[in-house]
C-alpha cells in the first residue's frame, strides 16, 4: 500500500508543555483515518502539524517519500496537495459561493476562470449545492456552509483531504448531510484523515481508527479492534464515556 503522508517521532511543544510526544502515524492512498479522542488530546494540533499551521517541534513529517521539513522542499506546492476542511468553515463571506470554489484555483493553481468553474461546478454538483452559486454563506445554513467549504477544498483537487470536527459546529438536524457527503466521498475512494467526535462515523466509514490521549497514540487499529476489542485501559474508559 502507498503511504501518502507518514509522521514520524513527530512532537511539538507550546512553552512547557509537551502537546504531541512522539507521533508515529500514515495514512494510505484510498484511505479513511478517523482520530478519536478527548478535548485536549492533541488531535487539531497533529493535523495543523500535518499541514505546517504549526511548525513541529521535533520528527519529520514525510509525503510521498519526500521529507516536507527539509528547507529545500517548497512547503507551498505540498500544502495545495493537502484539503483542509474546519468546525468553523472559514468560507469566503463577501464570495458567493461558486466564487468561494473558484479563486483558489485562478490564485494558486493559476487556473484560468472558464476552467475554475468547471471544476467547482463538478463538486458542487457532489456536495448537491450546484443551485446555491449565487448565494452568500450568510445566507446559508451551517450544514450548507460546511458542503461548500468541502467543495472548496475538493476543487484544488488535493491528494488527502484533513477534516477537523467539521461537523461539531453544526446543529443536531444538519450534521447527517455533511456526513452523509463524506461518506460519498469515502466510497469513492478519496484518502481522507478525520478528527471527529461522530463515533458512527468512525466505525461506519473509517478503515482505520486512531485513538489519542494526552499528546500520544495509545492504540490504532481497523474500527471493529477499537470499538469492539480495544486492548487499552484508556481506550475502554474513553469509549465508554464518550458511548454512553
Ligand atoms: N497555540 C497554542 N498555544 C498553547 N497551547 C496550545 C495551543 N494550541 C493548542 N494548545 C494546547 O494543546 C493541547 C492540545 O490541543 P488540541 O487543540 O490539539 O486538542 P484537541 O484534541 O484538538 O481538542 P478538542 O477535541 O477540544 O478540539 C491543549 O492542551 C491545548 O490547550
Ligand atoms: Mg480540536
């Protein structure tokens, strides 16, 4: 299997205090990792590792075979690869919404307009929010905003795409279209690593399961060894608090 990004001995630290403590961790092409764990645990801050919104403090982070920490590697072109979708959305609020799926693809991938909408209209299409071009996400809802926001990433056509709790944000009655939306596209195999607190999600969709706590991976295994067979005390205790 093709590793698409791989984290090894990966730490980082905020003054004193030791975040993520030695992180060894891939995700494979045409795979669907979900991270589960507490508030606190380190989850966002190994994703925005992952896509240097942080600057790890230790380790290396490698995609493709190629260390992304090494000063010659143009951090710029690797970070257009990866698809980051957040709990907050930060769409483009005086963009409507095809706009919003379009100027990344004109600025960075120096896309020309004609072909930008082409490619935004197929995934607005998938997102099913093609009748809302002309729309301001103030004039949506947030389970709306959130499926444009994937349509935005999706449009830069990226290898792997990051999802931190993008549904969290979301009213009760909205969080089943967005993963409804997610499920779609992990049953057409896009590589999809997510941190989120749907545990249905997780053990529906996921191929593989990562469970932090307190800055370290205690235990990763395929859904049906972590849910039903977890071999750590403190994935049984986080299971069946966050269950019941
Ligand atoms: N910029 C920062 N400066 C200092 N400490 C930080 C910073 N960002 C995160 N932390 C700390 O790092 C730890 C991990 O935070 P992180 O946001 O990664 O957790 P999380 O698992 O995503 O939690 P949640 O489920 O609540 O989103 C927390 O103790 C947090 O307070
Ligand atoms: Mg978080």
């Amino acid at each position: 299997m093709e590793k698409v990004i791989e984290v090894q001995h990966l730490s980082k630290v905020y003054g004193t205090h030791e975040v993520l403590k030695d992180i060894d961790f891939s995700v494979n092409m045409g795979e669907v990792v979900c991270i589960i764990g507490s508030s606190g645990s380190g989850k966002s801050t190994l994703l925005r590792c992952i896509n240097l919104l942080e600057k790890p403090s230790g380790g290396q982070i490698i995609y493709k075979g190629e260390n992304i920490l090494d000063d010659k590697h143009d951090i710029f072109k690797y970070r257009t690869k990866l698809g980051m979708v957040f709990q907050q959305f930060n769409l483009f609020n005086n963009h409507n919404v095809l706009n919003n799926c379009v100027v990344g693809q004109v600025k960075v991938l120096k896309r020309t307009p004609k072909e930008a909408e082409d490619v935004a209209m197929k995934f607005l299409k998938i997102v099913g929010m093609e009748q809302y071009l002309k729309a301001k996400p103030k004039q949506l809802s947030g389970g709306q905003k959130q499926r444009v926001a994937i349509a935005r990433a999706l449009s830069m056509e990226p290898d792997v795409m990051l999802f931190d709790e993008p549904t969290s944000a979301l009213d009760p009655e909205m969080v089943g279209e967005v993963l409804k939306v997610m499920k779609k596209l992990a049953d057409e195999g896009l590589t999809m690593l997510v941190v989120t607190h749907e545990m249905g999600f997780a053990k529906e969709v996921s191929d593989r399961v990562v469970f932090m706590d307190q800055g370290v991976i205690v235990e990763e295994g395929s859904p049906e060894q972590i849910f039903n067979h977890p071999t750590q005390e403190r994935t049984r205790e986080f299971l069946k608090r966050t269950l019941s």
